[in-house]
C-alpha cells in the first residue's frame, strides 16, 4: 500500500506536534509556516507548491475558512488561501478540519471531509488536557487559593468530570450545576454536591462553564457577587452572556483553544491519532 501523503496547512503549533507525529508513518508537507516555527521539528519540510495534485489527504486547523476563504495561519506572515491548498490535493482527497462549518463545505466541494472535532475519541483525550488548562488559567487570575474556594462547575460531561477530578486534588470545595436528576446522581458518584442551574446561588469564587448553550443569562449571572471568576470553555456561542456579565462588572474569560494554548503537544498528538485512527477505520493503514 502506497504511503500516505498529507499537506499539514496552517494552524498552530497543535499542527506542528500533530506533523511530527504524522511523520512517522506518512510523508508529510507544510504550507502556512514560517520556517522558523518548524526549524527544530526534524523531519518536517515546506511542501513544494509547484506539486499540483500531490497529496491526498488535508489537515486543517480548527475554524478553517472565514469569510473570505483564507487559512488561519498564526504561525506564518503570508497569508494561505484555499485555492492553494486545492492545487495541491488530488482529486480523490480527504480534508481533515476542526469544526466545520456551511462555507467550508462549499469552498471544498467535491472533497471527502472529516470533521476531527466531532471524534469521540478526541472529545475524550481532549478532556484532560483541557481541564488542565482551565485550572492553570483560574490559579494565574485568581487572588486566592483553589484550596477550600467554593467551585461551581456547569455541566457534568467529559470536561466537567475531569475537572473534578483535577480540583478534588486542590481541595475545593466542588458543586456541579445540572439539568436532571442523572446529572444529580453523577455528581454524587465523584462525591461532590450537586444544585439545579435554576437555584444557583451567589458564594461561588469560580465558576467553571462547560455547558454548550446560554446557561447563564442576566437574571442569572445577577445572582452572584462580584468578585467571582467565570471561565467559559464552551464552544460559540458559548454558555455566559458577555455583554450582560460586562454590564454587571463581572470578570468573565472565554477560554477558546484549550488544550492547544496550554498543550500543544498533547494537543496535537491527539489530533494525529485521531487521523490515523480515521484511516485506519477506511482500511488504508494497517494497525
């Protein structure tokens, strides 16, 4: 079976671990970098541009094409279009990308696309390392310690569990906000309190948003004193009413790209595995 060449095509440095990865098994090119970004990654090269219709599979990073069609590429000072990204992709490709969305769709039509970020396998991976990221984030802005602070997670899911865990270990004082009497029952098992999102009260330190819908409104966010940290890991739209937490002098921190702010290796290693995994699942890698 012939190797697998894969065009890493803008991203962070998520994409630079997730290339070093890749390259052990694929021959893989870069395009939507400066040199530098890559220059101690052995093994990695700029992918020749004058190679139309070299590759057969894509990766993308996360929010792939805005409005006018170009790359997100932080690590490059050109921009990346997707017309060049085509040329370079056979016929019969597949695009790998984070969350994708109606335009990308049609700026790559007539491509086989795989949304990575809908993986269940790495919604799981990505749990810990995200979890992880959010706790770094509250103990750099917060004044005091996690120690007996009182932490109210919204959502009881793969992130919310994880940090759980991660916080038990500071020795917070843990309530999960739920829906249901599952969401109830769960919190229990990991030996934490559990009150409805409609009886939040105000003497919550942290607030942990994991939820991916509107969760806390004005009337809502009211409910608590000043002085509290939200840190909404939630995907857009996110679970927090910004403008209404501005409004009532809340500190409020949408934390968008975790774990690849904080872990860009474990980060990308799991998108390779994911990849390779989805490969794998079509029959053109072997275990």
């Amino acid at each position: 079976m012939n190797k697998h060449r894969i065009l890493i095509a803008g991203g962070d440095m998520r994409q630079i671990y997730c290339a070093e990865r890749l390259s052990r098994d694929f021959e893989i090119g870069l395009i939507g970098f400066d040199i530098e970004s890559f220059a101690n990654h052995a093994g990695l090269t700029v992918a020749d541009v004058s190679f139309h219709k070299y590759y057969d599979c894509a990766l993308l990073p996360v929010l792939t094409a805005g409005n006018d069609s170009n790359i997100y590429t932080p690590c490059s000072q050109y921009p990346l279009t997707a017309d060049i990204v085509r040329t370079l992709l056979s016929e019969n490709s597949i695009v790998f990308a984070g969350k994708v969305n109606t335009e990308f769709k049609e700026v790559f039509q007539g491509y086989e696309i795989y949304d990575y970020m809908l993986s269940e396998e790495l919604n799981i991976k990505n749990a810990v390392p995200t979890a992880e990221g959010a706790v770094q984030l509250a103990l750099e802005e917060l004044p005091v310690t996690l120690n007996g602070l009182k932490v109210l997670i919204i959502g009881i899911g793969r992130i919310g569990t994880a940090l759980v865990r991660i916080l038990q270990g500071f020795g917070a004082d843990i309530t999960a906000a739920v829906h249901s009497s599952r969401g109830a029952a769960k919190a229990r098992m990991y030996g934490i309190k559990a009150v409805p999102i409609k009886r939040l009260g105000n003497d919550y330190g942290l607030v942990f948003n994991t939820a991916p819908q509107l969760v806390l409104d004005s009337s809502k966010l009211a409910e608590f004193a000043n002085n509290t940290l939200f840190i909404d890991l939630a995907s857009k739209p996110g679970g927090i009413d910004f403008d209404a937490a501005l409004s009532l002098g809340l500190k409020v921190i949408w934390a968008l790209g975790l774990p690849g702010k904080t872990a860009p290796i474990t980060a990308g290693e799991i998108i390779a595995e994911t990849i390779i995994s989805k490969l794998r699942e079509r029959g053109e890698v072997s275990e």
